[in-house]
C-alpha cells in the first residue's frame, strides 16, 4: 500500500522522557490491558461453554470480541514502546493498526445500535421478542455490524495510505490515528475528510437511534409497579448508556475536532476516553447486572 513516499516508518507520540515514569505507564497499561483480557476472556469463555447462554448473550459475545480486538490494536504497541524507549512503528504496522481499529470501532458501535434495539424489543414488545430477534435475526444482525466494520475498514485505510505524505513521519498521538496521517498529506484530503464526516453523520444517527430506544424503554420502565423493578431497570441502562454516550461522543471529537484546539494532551485524552476505557469497562457494565451470566461465571470457576 504504497503512496509514493519515502516514509518507512512513523515515530508515535512519546508520554514522557523520563524512564521512571515510562516503566510507570507500562504497568499501568499493562494493568489496564490485563482487566480488559481478564474480563472479556471470561464473558468470552462462558458464553462459549455454556450453550443455554449463546442465544441470549449472543450480541454481548461479539461485543467481547470487539472489544479484544479494539484494546489489542493500540495498547500492547504503546506498552512495548514504553519499555524499550522506543517510538517506531512501521509503515505497515501503522497501516494494521488504523484498519483494525476502524474496524473494530466501526462493528463495535453498529453492535451497540444493535443491542439497544434487542433491549428495546425485550422491554417494550416481550410478546414479540422471539419473532423480531430469533437466532437467525440475531446471527444477520451480528453479520451486518462485522460486515460494516470491515468496508469502512477498507475505504479509511485505502484512502488514508493513498495520499502522498511529505510533512515529516512525526505522529502526535500514542497509536497511528487517522486525522493525525492527515497532517502529514502533501495536498488537501477531501475525499477521506468527506468520508470521515459521512462515518460521523451515520454514528450520530446510530445515537439517536440508541437515545429513542432507551426514551421507550424508560417510559415502559416508569410504568413498572415494583419499585425494586424499576431499579433493577435503571441500572441496568443508564451505565449502558453513559458508555455509549462517552463513545460516540469522543470518537466524533477525535474526527472532527478543528486543528485551531487540538493539542497533544487534548488528544490523548480523548484517544484514551474512546479506544481504552470502553473496552475496559463494558465486561464489568454489561455482565455485573446480568444475573445469568453471573451465575455460569461461578459455574465455570467452581467446576
């Protein structure tokens, strides 16, 4: 995937200069890595190993999936770099890490529409759950997110590593992120900022989606006599919801945000707040409240 440039290589953004506080960065994403393998790998293997769980936990098992996939493209690079005081990553390396991570971004967010709309169904139309979300519904819909992952994977990363680059190899981010190729272009970029901002508008829709379905599902809920129902409801949703809020909203700041008010930190920590902190949490958000899973964990543990 050649551009006709002389890069080979692409230097990433280095948190500190001082070996102390990088070993330090190292644990802490090593920790934070860990909690991810640990809590998706567990979702992960129960699923699997408990067949009474693999329609009803089916979309929550994708999303595990994605979640490994998103955290496993960005992290370890940034925890190697990090420990051999290093800030190299290779042309094609870079390439790799913008094509997984948009894809998995991509699948993850159109799974997420995908289970709020399951949510939606259960809670508002229990009558018609079987028939609107069936097995087969629920593999199509499953196949439709991976399948939009996997093209806007492809236009991004062909686009992007099509443009000549002769602003230097610098990268002022911890992993290779799209707007941050862009800088080094050679020309303007209409074509991959117009597929950027198409990639923002059908995200903002897939929120409001997400936001109408979660209204419906309140207002079922209000109606639920039991107040302990009601809780149980609540906070089941609401922590659901902030994680998707946080997302979308972080993700669109990354893509869209003006060059007058970025600045390296600005961008770390929203590079953070959308490609490590979900992935981290959504195992403890979405399986903590879900008695079922919860049991064929302590199944499995005390087999």
């Amino acid at each position: 995937m050649s551009n006709g440039s002389s890069i080979t290589q692409f230097l990433l953004l280095a948190f500190t200069d001082t070996r102390e506080l990088q070993l330090l960065l190292f644990w802490l994403f090593l920790g934070i890595y860990l909690a991810a393998l640990l809590g998706n790998g567990l979702i992960i293997t129960t699923i699997a190993c408990d067949h009474h769980l693999h329609t009803p936990m089916y979309f929550l098992l994708n999303l595990s999936v994605l979640d490994l996939g998103s955290i496993s493209t960005t992290v370890p690079k940034s925890m190697a770099n990090s420990l051999y005081e290093t800030r190299v990553i290779s042309y094609a390396g870079c390439a790799a890490q913008i094509y997984f991570l948009a894809f998995c971004v991509t699948a993850e967010f159109s799974l997420l529409t995908i289970m709020a709309y399951d949510r939606y169904v259960a809670i508002c139309q229990p009558l018609h759950y079987g028939t609107l979300l069936g097995s087969r519904a629920c593999v199509r819909m499953a196949a439709a997110a991976w399948g939009s992952g996997f093209l806007t994977a492809v236009l991004h990363t062909a686009n992007t590593f099509s443009l000549p680059l002769c602003r230097g190899n610098a990268l002022h981010q911890f992993f290779c992120e799209i707007p941050h190729i862009l800088k080094l272009a050679c020309s303007y970029y209409f074509r991959e900022v117009g597929l950027l901002f198409l990639s923002c508008i059908l995200a903002f829709v897939c929120f409001v989606f997400i936001v109408v379905s979660y209204v419906q599902i309140f207002r079922a809920v209000l109606r639920i006599p039991s107040e302990q129902g009601r809780h149980k409801a609540f906070a089941t949703c609401l922590p659901h919801l902030a994680v998707v809020s946080l997302f979308i909203s972080t993700g669109m700041f990354a893509d869209l945000k003006p060059l007058s008010i970025s600045s390296p930190v600005l961008d770390l920590v929203v590079a953070v707040l959308y490609s490590v902190v979900p992935p981290t949490v959504n195992p403890f958000i979405y399986s903590v409240r879900i008695q079922e899973l919860k049991d064929a964990v302590w199944k499995l543990m005390t087999r």
